[in-house]
C-alpha cells in the first residue's frame, strides 16, 4: 500500500454509511470505526474546500427503481425499515456537501455523480464506505473506467464477509488505484493541501 499524491481537486466519496447499512455486522473494521474514519476525513476535506460526497442506496417502496435482474441472492421486495436509507448522524448536517442516492452497487451508475465531479474540476477521489466488495469496489472500478485517480482509505470501509474484503483490497484495489490507510491520506492531504 502506497499512496504517492493527491491531486488539487480530490474529493471524498463516502459510500452507503447510512442507518441500515451500518446497523449491521461488518469486519474486518467495525462499522463505527469505519463511520469515524470518514468524518475524520470528511471533516479534513471540508477545512480544505474539497469537495464531500455522501452516497446512500434507497429504492421505492415498490423497488420499481431497483435492478430488475435475476440473481440467487435476491434483495428485491425486502421491507426496510423506516429510516434504514438515512445517512448517519456523524456525517450529516454538512449543507455543502454533495448528497447522491443510488439505486445500484455503483454511485456512478444513473446518478449524476461524474457531473456533481467534473462541474467542481475533480480528478481524483478517495473512497470510504460499507461494503468494500460492493458498493465501495463498484464505484472504485467506475471511477477508474471514468478516468479519475482513485484512492482508496482501507481502513475506513467494511464488509460483512472478511473474504470479500480481503479480495478487493488485496487483489481488485491495486488495479483501480492507490491504498492506505485514514492516516496516512490525511498526512498526504495535509502535506499537500496545507
């Protein structure tokens, strides 16, 4: 894991840290230490002016917003509760953040995430998030397909199969851009974004 540079416009994009979604079991970071991560994170961007995005996934009541494909492990139909799709108290409350809703794995995917980037002059990203194999390494790869340097914060993202993680970062991460941990993205930023 090495992180060499953070271009001058890099955002935080923090995936799905939503009520539902941190509510359950994750590994190999407890969801809370993920969520505290990203504010740390958050919180530094923000003093910088760099941009933040909170990404949550939510569908309608009648999932006539979710992927109509057939898989073995279906999620369509499922009840939520009231209040699953809410972003987490730690990381709302930003009126200047970018909020994006997605429907699918990736926050690029029928949102105007690429747009909210580019109309800020964003080359790079840095990604949070729960689940690493998920939501976190579907966004990964789409914004690499989209041409931006991606970072990714290991340490501030979760998944509930060790595995899984284990896979995206050891095996997909390489591939798509830079990994380190909160810490040393934040010194990377402080060094290069005084």
């Amino acid at each position: 894991m090495a992180l060499t540079a953070l271009d001058p416009r890099t955002a935080l994009v923090a995936i799905d840290l939503q009520n539902g979604i941190v509510g359950m079991p994750t590994q190999p970071h407890a969801a809370s230490d993920v969520v505290a991560r990203t504010a740390r994170l958050a919180d530094a961007f923000r003093s910088r002016g760099l941009p933040v995005v909170m990404v949550r996934v939510s569908f309608a009541p009648d999932w006539a917003d979710a992927v109509p494909g057939r898989t073995e492990r279906q999620a369509r139909g499922l009840a939520f509760p009231e209040g699953w799709d809410v972003l987490v108290d730690e990381l709302s409350g930003h009126g200047a953040d970018i909020r994006v809703t997605k429907h699918n794995w990736s926050a690029f995917h029928g949102t105007d995430l690429d747009v909210q980037l580019r109309r800020r002059g964003v080359t790079q990203i840095v990604l949070t998030g729960i689940a690493t194999s998920i939501g976190v390494e579907s966004t990964a790869r789409d914004a690499y397909a989209h041409g931006y340097h991606v970072t990714l914060a290991t340490d501030a993202m979760a998944d509930s199969d060790p595995a899984a993680h284990t896979g995206s970062v050891e095996r997909i991460f390489p591939r798509l851009g830079e990994s380190g941990t909160t810490a040393q993205v934040l010194e990377l930023l402080a060094r290069t974004h005084p």
